[in-house]
C-alpha cells in the first residue's frame, strides 16, 4: 500500500536535488539534522517544504 504525501511534503530526493547533493550524503546529513525539515517516518526520510525553503532562503534560522 502506497501512502500519498501531503502538498507540503516531499521525499528526501526533493531536498537532495534542491541543495546540489548525493542522495546519499543526504541520508548523512538528514540524521545529524543538517537537512533542514527533514524528518524520518518508519523508515523513510521526507521533508517539510515550508521548512526547509525557509532555512535555505534565509527566512529563519536552522
């Protein structure tokens, strides 16, 4: 059974394309809380788009 994401929230690969990275340095990063809004349910990392665009625009601090 395949689970939909919410509009706001998008798969690890989303972020790793974003920054300019490996999806496996951001399997790394994601766990040391360097992937901003980053978060792990069960076994599969997503990412909180508001979130993450806010810390790599500069609207909010990490």
């Amino acid at each position: 059974m395949t689970v939909a994401l919410p509009p706001d929230v998008k798969l690890l690969s989303w972020a790793a394309e974003h920054l300019g990275i490996g999806l496996s340095t951001a399997y790394l990063l994601a766990p040391k809380g360097e992937i901003p809004g980053a978060f792990k349910v069960g076994a599969q990392w997503s990412v909180s788009v508001p979130k993450f665009q806010a810390v790599v625009h500069g609207q909010t601090a990490p």
